[in-house]
C-alpha cells in the first residue's frame, strides 16, 4: 500500500475502525448477556454504546444518536432506569467482545492490544468541542484488560467521526430521517432499508421523503443525481474533517493498522453477514 494522502488514510481506515467495533452489535454472545438483563433485540446495542451518556438521560442519548428510534432509546431507559444499570450492560458487552475476539479473529488480539498506549494517547489529543458521545466514552473508566482497553480506544475513535459526521449532516441542515433515506440510496439498498432498520417510523420515514422532495432532492420517492451528490459530499467532508485522529498517530502506523487488521476486519464482517445480516452495518460496506 503507498502511504496516500491523510484523506484517503482516513477513508480507508475508517472501515476497518467501524468493523472493530460494529460486529458485536449483534454477536449471540452479547445478545445472550442482553437478555439476561432484561433487554431483547437493538435494546442492548443502544443500551451498551450509550452507556457513558445515560445520566444525561434519553433525549440526550437521541440527540447523539442522530439516526436511532426515540422510541427505542426511550425503551432502554424504562427498563434499566439508572445508570448502574447501563454500566452493567457494557460490561456484559466488554466480555462478549473478548469472547468474541478469540473464537473469530483471534490473530487480532495481540497487534490491537500492543496499540492501546498508543490509541489513548490519540484518543486524549483529541478535541472534544462539539462531540459530546465521544466526550463521555472517552472519561468512562479503562480497562485493565489491554484488549478491552484498546478496543475502547478504537471505540472513542468511531464515536469522534461519528459525533462529527453528525454535525455534518446537520450542517447540511437534513433531519435524521432524510439522512437516512439519502444513505439508503447512496449504499444502494431497498427502498427504506436503512430507515427502517434503525427503527423509523412510517411516519418518520414519509416525513423525510416530503422534506427531501420539498428540497429538489427526490422525487416521487427517488433520491435525485443531486441528491446522491450531497450523500457523496457528506461522506467527503466526513473524511476531510476526521484526519486528525490518524496524523497524531503518525502514516506509518496508520498504514500499519490498515494492512494488520483489515484481515481480520473481512471475517467480522463475515460475522455481520452471518448475525444481522449482509446490508447490516454499511460503513464496513465498500460502495458499489
């Protein structure tokens, strides 16, 4: 691999950064360990991820979000209720992840673990103005386990693009539903796919095309060529404004991790296939 511009850098090892991560969304094993705390189906994904947020409360976890159904969010909180009880699910998903690591890309532990000083030291040079998600993952505790600890890191670095993609679709003044609709398009999924896979409402989702073809984006339920490029400019400026995380980590080891996990990346995401299910996390997907 050339070294390439930070950008592509960026491009490039942002898939592996999501698939580290986004595979234990729906692992068995962390599914398992949900549901012995009384949480069936997404409720344990949004219930582990916002866990450093929670005493903020729902409306706060939605917000930070951007895409995720309220009303599942708002599940979540009903029953677990205080935030003890949001730390439990994490660390339930903690040990999923390294049971989860051993059984299916066991060649992995040793590199990412070697990387948790190094990640930390990106993590905390991090700006946090105006990422609030990553604010709170990056000031929950650390694991002593240097695996969980490093994926943590890498966790923090999926949580700070994703707090600043948000504010990029926010820029672009798009509600969550529009945002969705325009991904779905842009990944060339079913009509409302992707939508409907984070729980939108027929009423969410209907608001969304009517706001869009208000804008000249859609039209009869099509997203327009414009439409399309204004996905395309979302994700490009997704990757303008998150280089930073990589060139603190200087090219050479952002090359090295790129060339040493993406391997191991192809068999989580087989797992995703497995799980979930192949249109299941689109920001492993290469774009067709």
């Amino acid at each position: 691999m050339s070294s390439g511009s930070w950008q592509e850098i960026t491009q490039r090892n942002a898939r592996s950064v999501q698939t580290l991560i986004g595979w234990i969304f729906w692992d068995p094993g962390a599914i398992r360990r949900y549901e012995a705390l009384g949480l069936a189906g997404p409720l344990g994904y949004i219930a582990a991820r916002c866990a450093p947020l929670a005493p903020a409360g729902p409306e706060a976890v939605c917000a930070a979000f951007g895409s995720i159904s309220p009303i599942g969010i708002a599940i979540a909180f009903d029953i677990l209720k205080t935030p003890e009880a949001f730390r439990e699910v994490s660390k339930a998903r903690d040990m999923a992840v390294r049971d989860g690591f051993e059984e299916f890309a066991a060649e992995a532990i040793e590199p990412l673990s070697s990387l948790r000083t190094q990640l930390w030291n990106v993590v905390d040079a991090l700006p946090l103005e105006g990422r609030v998600l990553f604010a709170t993952h990056r000031a929950a505790p650390r694991s002593d386990d240097p695996l969980i600890s490093a994926w943590h890191g890498v966790n923090c670095l999926r949580e700070w693009r994703g707090d600043s993609h948000w504010a990029v679709v926010v820029a672009h003044g798009l509600t969550h539903g529009e945002a969705s609709i325009l991904h779905n398009s842009w990944v060339n999924y079913e009509p409302d796919w992707l939508a409907r896979s984070r729980g939108a409402s027929d009423e969410v989702i209907d608001a969304g095309w009517a706001d869009l073809e208000r804008k000249g984006l859609a039209q009869s339920r099509t997203i327009t060529p414009e439409g399309v490029a204004i996905r395309q400019n979302i994700e490009d400026e997704t990757d303008a404004i998150t280089t930073l995380p990589w060139e603190l980590l200087g090219k050479e080891a952002s090359v090295a991790f790129a060339e040493t996990f993406e391997p191991a990346c192809e068999k989580l995401l087989a797992r995703v296939d497995l799980t979930a299910g192949p249109n299941y996390q689109p920001a492993s997907r290469i774009r067709l």
